[in-house]
C-alpha cells in the first residue's frame, strides 16, 4: 500500500535538474582507520575511497567484520580516520554533526526515556538555535510521520523492534540531517517487518523530495538492491577495501513484489552473491 | 480482583512459620542445655513487654526504649547521609574515566577493609565527642559501598546510550542528567542498601564504644552490665528488625527504579 506513495520519478528529475550541476554530498578520500589493540595494530580500512552524490541512496555491503561499519563511523564522525579525511557538505568530518543522521543497529533508545523524550532530548541537543516550541513541533511531525505519535508515552521496553526502529528513525529525521547513516539498521527485524520498514524508508525519503543522501551499512543482498542507487561490496577485513561498486539502475517508486522478477534484478542479485559468496552448494566445498 | 492469597503466598507463609518454630526450637534447647542461663523464648517475650511499657518515656535518668531506637536511627541517618552525599559524586568522578578510577580505587580498596573500630578512636581526636565519634565512624563505613557501586554503574554506561549522546552532541549536562544518572541510579540504589546495612551494623559497635545513648548503650548497660541476658536478647531481636525494615525501605526503591533494558 505503501509503495504507491512514492512520488513519481518525474517530479523528482525536475528538481534534479533545478539543482546546480551535481553536488557532493559525502566525500572520502583515501581513508584509512587503524585500531590499537592489546596485540597489535589492527587496520580495518585501508586506503578507500568513495563519493556520494547528494540524494543518492548508496548501500555498503560485506561480511561481519570486513570494517563496513568502520567506515560509516567515519562519516558520522564517530571514528576518526587514522589516515586520508571525509567530508560531508564539503566539511571535514571531525565529529558527529546535525547535518548527518545516524540510525544504528540496537536501536539505541534510552530505555529510561519515553518514545516522545528520547526523540526531544536529541532533537533539544542537536538544534540548539529552535525554540521549544519548533522543536515539539517537530518531534510531533515526526513521530506522526512514522506513525507511533499514540505510542509517544511508552517506553521502548514496551514496543517492539520494528516500532523501536522506526522511533530510532525518526530521531534521526527528526534532526532534518542532509545525510542520513543507517547502519544495519533492520539486522535484528524479522523479514515481514524488514520489508514493511524498507518501503517506510523509502516513503520519508520520497516526502523529503529525494533530496536526502542516505547510507546504508548491510549484509542483506535483497535490502541493497531494493533500497540503493549503487551498491559498494567491501572485501573481507582486515584492512577492507572496496572490491567493487555496482549500479543499481532501477527505476523508482520500486515495487517490492514486481522488482523480484525484474531481469535487471535478478542479473545483480547473482551478481553480488558471486562477489560475496564463493561456495553455493555442497558440491563447492572441497 | 486482584487475589491476596494465592497458593504461592499461602505456602511461603507457612514456610516462614515453619522457620521461626524451628528457630524457637533451638531456642528452647539452648536454654535447657545451659539450665535457663540463656532465658526461653517465653522469659525473653516477658522481658520484651516490660522493655516496651512506655518506649517514648524520656526523663533524664531513664529513657524508654523507642527513644534510644530513635536516637540510634537518628545517628545513623545523619552519618549514613553524609556517607552518601559524599560517596555518590566521589563515585561518579572515580567511574568516569580509566584514569579517575586508577587514582581513587587504590585509596579505597586500603580504607574500605579498615576495621569500624579503628575509625573510632580518630573520630574521637578530631571531634573530642563521642556522639559524634560514632556518627563519623558510620560515616566512614557506610561510604564505601555506595562508592563502588555508583562507580561500578557509570563504568559499565553501554557503549550504545553513550553513542546517542555522541551523535546527538548531547551537552555535557544533558549526558549527565538524562544517560549517566538513570543509567547508574539502580546501582546507586544498590549500594545504598548495602551501606544502610553497614551502618546499622555499625551504630551498635560506636554506641558501646561512645556510651551514654541508644540502643548499642541499652544492650552494653542494661543488658550485660544489668546482668540481663533476656534484655540482650530483646535488644538483638529489635535492632534485627528494624535493619530487615531498613533494608525493605531501599530495596522497594531498587524495584521502583528498575528498568527493563
């Protein structure tokens, strides 16, 4: 049902084209980030780099540990590159910043907080110049956005994962960040759930008129294609590169039910499993 | 309706009269065994009554019994207060960081096993008091569960409410009041209910030392000194119920303030 509220590609190819040329939304430049533990260096990331176009939708994709949160971190400011710099809206990435929105795996709610505070308190932090008024407003906008506006009392103890996501989603809305940083955001969602929140994301991306640059951090093959513009696959840690970048050239609003059956699809689909995965039956292990 | 009896209550209560008849047994036994020196439960509930006639009597040559149990829980209050408005800030810097933790733990991990007796006599120099010697001497014990709890609570602050407050550029009040102080408040609670119990274990020990009042001077004078077994019986029982009450008060505030994470 949702799916239909995505506005049409055309409105959004004349806001493009309003746009001047094309602008850089996040720039990495030769990143490389070192880790000092107890028994050595450890390098995570070495040596990428990567641009993203400003309303770009681009999904990092690899395996557990190959450093893909690593370099989200990078971008949201909480990790420091060891080497080489980020830049989003043209600034150097020092540390976290109201113009980059982070959603992160657990969810991270205060626990002790209801669903309406943990969204205030960021939103209180992050836009220091509002009013309390605007800032209610809001919180009021975006939790209705998603819709949980008659859930505002609860505590996250109450809900449930998919609902916690969509709070922690939209606390990060809420900030109205030019860059948003999902990282394995619907890991822990069941697949019914996973879905239902891909189309959501996708509609609060549309309602800002695609002008949003979203990063997804994932290792779901399915979510990438569905949700991103292009699709970077990271090579296996340590010291993770990027091993390839596929275009994901599919039309939106994007059906999630017809999209499977799509030939273009279907051909990246099995194109980023063969860059993923290299045993694909029991007859492949040797 | 909410059922008052259920067959889990009905039964731990008679688990719980099974216990103190088994307890009375005992009782019973000892006394026979060493011929009435030590009073039956029956003599010590006799004494029980004469020891409660009047318990808020307070002339100057004798005070009833409730008066020296307030005067015991009013010592213990202050000293214990002091305890904790001291503990919990020291234990949310010594938390805080590796480098605060590395700097305090050393001190207390010397003081905390340090015997309450042996505060005693340095409270009595710095004070020239014994009432106030006994209210330092809980002071001093009953600081440091408290301290290691609180500091124990903001150590352990999940990496993921910190990193809400790292992206949201939460100010440093902000991180205060609304991640560190909820997050360490049950610890807190937690350590407060172990340094209630210190301290009431302690008041006893400073009041036979310092003399003159409550319920450690009742049990030295009245009951050893008076030659009556039976009155520190009595005394024991009270200051065992009043401490499990001490202790039911902080640990119904530790399941108010509990959070399902």
């Amino acid at each position: 049902m949702t799916t239909t509220l995505e506005l049409s590609p055309r409105v959004v190819e004349i806001n493009a084209a309003a746009e001047p040329a094309e602008q850089k939304s996040i720039e990495i430049n030769n990143v490389t980030v070192s880790f000092k533990t107890p028994t050595g260096v450890y390098t995570a990331v070495k040596e990428i780099s990567l641009e993203v176009k400003k309303g770009e939708i681009i999904a990092l994709i690899g395996h557990s540990g190959c450093g893909k949160s690593t370099l989200m971190g990078t971008i949201s400011g909480m990790v420091q590159p060891t080497s080489g710099e980020v830049k989003a809206n043209g600034n150097v990435v020092t540390k976290p910043g109201p113009d980059r929105g982070i959603v992160f795996q657990n969810y991270s709610l205060l626990p002790w907080l209801s669903v309406y505070s943990n969204i205030y308190e960021a939103v209180d932090a992050a836009l220091k110049d509002k009013t309390a008024a605007e800032k209610k407003a809001l919180v009021e906008k975006n939790l209705k956005m998603v819709n949980l506006w008659s859930h505002k009392d609860k505590l996250p103890g109450q809900l449930s994962g998919g609902m916690k996501q969509r709070v922690a989603i939209a606390r990060a809305f809420a900030i109205n960040p030019s860059i948003l940083l999902l990282d394995e955001p619907f890991g822990a969602l069941d697949a019914l759930t996973k879905s239902n929140m891909h189309v959501e994301l996708l509609k609060l991306w549309n309602l800002d008129n695609r002008e949003k640059t979203i990063v997804i951090v994932t290792h779901d093959v399915e979510e990438a294609i569905f949700l991103s513009d292009r699709v970077v696959v990271m090579n296996n840690g340590p010291a993770a590169t990027i091993k390839e970048i596929v275009d994901v050239p599919l039309p939106r609003p994007r059906n999630k039910k017809e999209i499977v059956h799509d030939e273009c699809y279907m051909a990246i689909h099995d194109k980023l499993l063969s860059l993923l995965i290299d045993k694909f039956s029991i007859n492949d292990i040797h | 309706m909410k059922k008052i009896f259920s067959v889990n209550t009905l039964l731990s209560a008679l688990y719980f009269i099974g216990g103190l008849a088994l307890m009375g047994g005992i009782w019973e036994l000892i006394a026979a065994i060493t011929k009435h020196e030590i009073p039956t439960p029956a003599m010590t509930w006799d004494v029980f009554k004469e020891v409660m006639q009047n318990p808020m009597q307070n002339d100057p040559d004798y005070k009833g019994i409730g008066v020296k149990l307030l005067s015991s829980l009013s010592r213990v209050g202050i000293g214990f207060g002091f305890g904790s408005l001291i503990a919990i800030p020291i234990g949310l810097i010594m938390g805080s960081s590796k480098i605060t933790m590395n700097i305090i733990n050393p001190m207390v991990q010397i003081l905390r096993p340090v015997s309450p007796l042996a505060w005693f006599p340095l409270g009595l120099a710095i004070f020239q008091d014994s009432p106030q010697a006994s209210i330092f001497m809980i002071f001093i014990c009953s600081l440091w569960p408290t301290l290691i709890n609180t500091a124990f609570g903001v150590s352990h602050i999940p990496q993921d409410h910190k990193n809400v407050g790292k992206a949201f550029g939460f100010s440093r009040w902000k991180y205060i009041t609304k991640i560190v102080l909820p997050y360490t408040f049950p610890h807190i609670l937690t350590g407060l209910r172990l340094s209630i119990g210190v301290a009431w274990m302690v008041i006893v020990a400073g009041e036979m030392l310092s003399g003159g009042m409550g319920l450690g001077y009742f049990v030295w004078e009245e009951g050893f000194n008076g030659g009556s077994v039976a009155k520190i019986l009595v005394a024991i029982i009270i200051i065992g119920i009043v401490g499990l009450l001490l202790d039911r008060i902080f640990m119904t505030l530790q399941k108010r303030f509990s959070f399902a994470g």
